[in-house]
C-alpha cells in the first residue's frame, strides 16, 4: 500500500505566494490513485468509471500542484464524483475507511458529489450545467474581495450542450473573470452515443474561441502537457480543452461508451492492474 | 412596491458584502440603487439559471447575494438552481420576485406567478415572504436581510384601503376583530378583502400572512383560537389551490384538533374563459375579487 507523503491540504503553501515548487505530483501516486480508484469501484460494483478515469489526471495534477488553500475547485461533471474522492484521499483528506464506504447504505460517498459532509467539496452538483455558473460566482466573490485566488471548474463535454453551461461562459467571458479556469473533459463520449452524434460541436475549441476566452488545448493525461496548459492566463478566463479517453487504463473501456455506465467486470479488473504494473 | 423595495435595498447598500443581481429588470425603478452599490450591482443579462447559480457561488463565499427579475422567470425558470445550488446547502441567497400571482396583468400568463411559493415551500430550509401592504417592504427586506437561509420576497402591489390604520409588520396580523367567519389572506389580496368586508351585516374576522411554511411561522395562538370558536373558515390567494395557504392550513388544523364546519378556498384558476386582461379582471375571472370574496363570507355566515 502507497504511503501517503504529500502535504496536508491545508498545510499547503499558497500558490499565490510563490512558484508550488515544492508540490510536484509523483508519478507513482497517481498510479496508485488510479489503482485505488479501480478497486473502490470494483469493491462497490458501481460503473460511471469511464469518465472517472479521463479526468483522474487532471483532477490529481489540479490538486497537488495548482490548488492552494485559498483556491477553488468545482467538478461540475458530478459523475466523475469518484476520482474526486480518491484525489481527496491522496491529500490525506479522505481515509480508507471513508472510501469503503462508496455507494453504500450510510456514506458520504454518494455517486455524485454530496451537499454535506465533505468541507473540501463546496457544492453538489451532478445535474450537468450547474458548475460553470457557480465557479463563475466564486471567481466573481474573489474579484469583489480583491483575492487572487484561483477557481477551476472541471466540466464533461457532453456538459457543454447545456444552455446554462453558455449563460455562465456568456457571464464569465464579459466580466473578464481572468481568475477562472474552465476545464474540459473531451472524451468524446456521452451517456448514449459519441458526442459527435449526438449533438456534435467539434471542434468545440473552435465553437468556444469565439467568445472572449483563452482556449488552450491538451493531452490530458500528459502531465507537462497539462501543466502547461493550466498554468495561469491573462486577462480573461481560461479554457484548457483536454483530450481524453473514457475508460483511460483499463483495456477494455478505452474509448467505448458502455464505461460511462457499467460496472467493471473481473476479466476488465485484472486486466487493468496489470495494465499498470500492479499484481491482479 | 418597487419603489419601497428599492428604498429599503438602499439602506443596506453601504454593507461591502451585499451583491445586487439583475436579470435585466430594474429599468425606472432601480437607478438610485444601482449609482449606490456601483460594481456590486451587476445586470446579469438574460440568463437566469446563470444568475442564480453566481448568486449562490457569492454566498458560499460570505458575500450578501439578492436576486432580482420577474417572479416566473426566478422560481419556473431556475428552479433546479434555487433546489440544488442555494437550498440543499442552505445558504442566504435572497430571491426578489416581482409580480406575485397576476401582477404582470395583460402582460399574460408567461409572467404571472401562480404557483410560486407552493412549489418553492417544497424546499428545504427556504423562507417565502409576501409583504401585503407598501409598508411591509422594508420589515420584509430587513428580516431577509438577516436570515440564516435562503429566502424567496413575492413582490405585488400594496393595496391598503384609504384611511385604514394597519397594525405593525409580523408574519400573521388580525387586521378586524370579528365574531363572523374567519377569513385569512395572503399578502396583498388582504387590502381587497379589507375593503370588500368593511360593511357587511355579520363581522368577519381578517388576518393577513406574509410569511411561510407554517412549519417555521406558525399560525399564532389566537387565530387558532378564532378559527375554535368560528368553525368558519375562508382562505383568499393569488395562487393556485395546489400548495397553497389553505391545503397548508388543512393540515395545520388536522394535526392540531381543530374543527371547521364551513370552508371557502378563493384562489387563482388560471384562466377559465381563455381571454387576458388586467390583474382585476383575473381576479374576477379566479372569484378574488371584492364583491366574490364578500358573496363567499356571506355564504359561510348564513
Ligand atoms: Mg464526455
């Protein structure tokens, strides 16, 4: 088992501070996130897995290397609740025993992120469209008080064919919030198809660069890759579109829609620890 | 009673923490508060479900969020953001609906607000207001003002007879004294019943509710004692029969033991002929309005 040797949350330095030289996120606890994120679904038998594990990355690099105190984070994707949970856990934040819990009778764990219970989680959300307004407002709050924090807010692209996901970038885009930081899980896949034929808006850098944003593009699950994408922005908000893949690190999900829903099976579990080095 | 909002908001603008949303209403009534607060009074453009999501980012950061349109377009259009942003974390975002049931009048049936605070009394932790008289406006924002949760203000328009003396703010009033049947209002449809019952052959006893749920404002001890004694009860509302005052009453006086014999409901019907006019004429149309309610106490006094 991983020891935890990263910093406490709130012993964190603030980013503001100075460069966070000092919380650089370790290649091998990121692999034990993502092993501890297979095992607490597999324990669970729960599925939304695919879209946990396209944002596990981003969600550990955020917490461990950009998000100080001071900083905000809402997953407005709410069904990536899991690799939220395992992200909180790597920063000691969340225990064993809490993730034990997932999806049962009498947790905190509930498959999308709660109202209570957890401090470092600000928001319920769940029902797609509902981060982006309330990052917006945080990011707003920060300006009013003159605090230089940061607020990112990860959303799913499916997300964006919500029409209040739009009022907030309409909102956030001429009030110039430059503090925010809007991420973009692009999977390329949604609840019951490819985003593409659903309701496509490829390229959806293109279709947002239209607005007054900066929009980078990355691999999101390349980590100098993401760093240097989410690395602060102008004088507007940021968007970081993030190429994915659902169901990234285990076989038989990559890229196939059934992992937005299904639980894993044992052939896939296995298959998975393998395909990260670990004993099945 | 925008004017009495916008000078009541005023008094509390020097606070740094108080934010003033706008989804684009406001024009010809809140300037003066808008010179006072400067970048703290944002017009959030059309976008409601925007607007009252921001709202709730600013509460969670300690700021003073009011939300301000037309009442529809807060408690229909952003329902799932006053659900899942503001109530289930309880935070004090203050909601300003404008135009309480017909209020909007001819401006038809997409801005009236029929079935507001029944839908949003289905809510945790919320508090819904409903300033009857011009005068309430500004206990009313003073008592949202300091609320530990969410609040939704129904606005409408004060309807105080000429030369009536009203008592005090508080969330339940007894307007008259009477040993007739009881009859109980919400917000301002209790001027018009004021009017409507002045002179009648019995003495109907009038209260006035301005705030709700029952479970958090309960009815105070001598309308229970009124309603015991009379066993006569009408219930008068600019809202539909769903979720209203009077269901909410029904319960209340089950639970409670007490027996009415004779009831009246006088609320919103939505539009029965099919035909839009001005707030009186739905008021007619829905029996609201003065010679209605009088015929329906006459009735229960018979
Ligand atoms: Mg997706």
């Amino acid at each position: 088992m991983y020891v935890n040797k990263t910093m406490a949350f709130a012993e964190r330095p603030d980013p503001t501070s100075g460069p966070m030289a000092d919380c650089h996120l370790p290649p091998d606890l990121l692999n034990e996130a993502r092993r501890r994120l297979l095992q607490m679904h597999w324990d669970s038998g729960v599925g939304h897995l695919g879209g946990n594990l396209s944002a596990l990355d981003a969600m550990m690099l955020l917490h461990h290397e950009m998000i100080g105190p001071q900083d905000r984070f809402i997953l407005s994707k709410g069904h990536s609740a899991g690799a939220y949970y395992i992200t909180l856990w790597s920063l000691g934040l969340l225990t064993d025993a809490d993730l034990l819990t997932f999806h049962k009778d009498g947790t905190r764990l509930a498959g999308h992120p709660p109202a209570s219970g957890i401090p470092s989680i600000l928001f319920s959300t769940g029902s797609l469209g509902h981060g982006l307004p309330l990052a917006a407002g945080l990011a707003l709050a920060a300006r009013l008080e003159g605090n230089k924090r940061r607020v990112f807010c990860l959303t799913s692209d499916g997300e964006w064919q919500e029409g209040s996901t739009f009022e907030a970038l309409i909102f956030a885009a001429h009030r110039s919030l430059a503090n925010l930081t809007i991420l973009v899980d692009h999977n390329g896949l949604q609840g019951f198809g490819s985003t593409a034929d659903v309701a496509s808006m490829d390229p959806l850098g293109v279709r947002l660069a239209g607005f007054d944003v900066d929009i980078r593009a990355c691999d999101g699950h390349d980590l100098p890759s993401l760093r240097t994408a989410l690395a602060p922005g102008g004088n507007r908000p940021t968007v970081v579109i993030m190429r994915t893949i659902k169901g990234r690190g285990v076989p038989g999900m990559e890229g196939h829609m059934e992992s937005h829903y299904l639980p894993l099976t044992e052939t896939n579990y296995r298959a998975a620890l393998a395909g990260i080095g670990l004993p099945a | 009673m925008r004017a009495e909002l916008c000078a009541a908001l005023m008094a509390h603008a020097d606070r740094p923490e108080m934010v003033f949303l706008t989804g684009d209403l406001g024009f010809m009534a809140l300037e003066p508060l808008r010179d006072r607060m400067g970048d703290r009074f944002i017009n959030c453009g059309i976008g409601e479900q925007n607007m009252v999501g921001v709202a709730a980012g600013l509460a969670r950061e300690g700021l003073e969020p009011w939300v301000y349109t037309i009442a529809p377009f807060c408690y229909a259009r952003a329902f799932e953001q006053i659900r899942n942003d503001i109530c289930l974390h309880g935070l004090p975002v203050r909601l300003l609906g404008n135009g309480g049931g017909y209020g909007y009048g001819v401006m038809g049936p997409t801005h009236h607000a029929l079935e507001d605070y029944g839908v949003l009394l289905t809510l945790p932790n919320l508090t819904a207001y409903v300033p009857a008289f011009n005068e309430d406006v500004i206990a009313v924002i003073g008592s949202a003002a300091v609320s530990p949760g969410p609040s939704y203000i129904r606005l409408g328009r004060g309807e105080r007879p000429a030369g009536a003396v009203l008592p005090a703010y508080a969330p339940w009033r007894r307007l008259t004294r009477g040993d007739g049947p009881v009859v109980v209002a919400v917000g301002p449809l209790a001027g018009a019943a004021m009017a409507a019952l002045a002179e009648l052959p019995v003495r109907p006893e009038l209260w006035v509710v301005s705030e709700l749920p029952l479970a958090t404002v309960a009815p105070p001890r001598a309308f229970a004692e009124s309603i015991a004694a009379s066993r006569r009860l009408c219930v008068v509302e600019e809202h539909v029969g769903q979720g209203g005052l009077a269901q909410m009453l029904a319960v209340w006086a089950l639970n409670a033991g007490i027996r009415v014999d004779g009831f009246r409901h006088q609320h919103a019907r939505g539009y029965p002929s099919g035909l839009y006019g001005s707030q009186n004429f739905h008021r007619r149309e829905s029996m609201l309005d003065p010679d209605s309610i009088r015929d329906a106490v006459l009735e229960l006094a018979a």
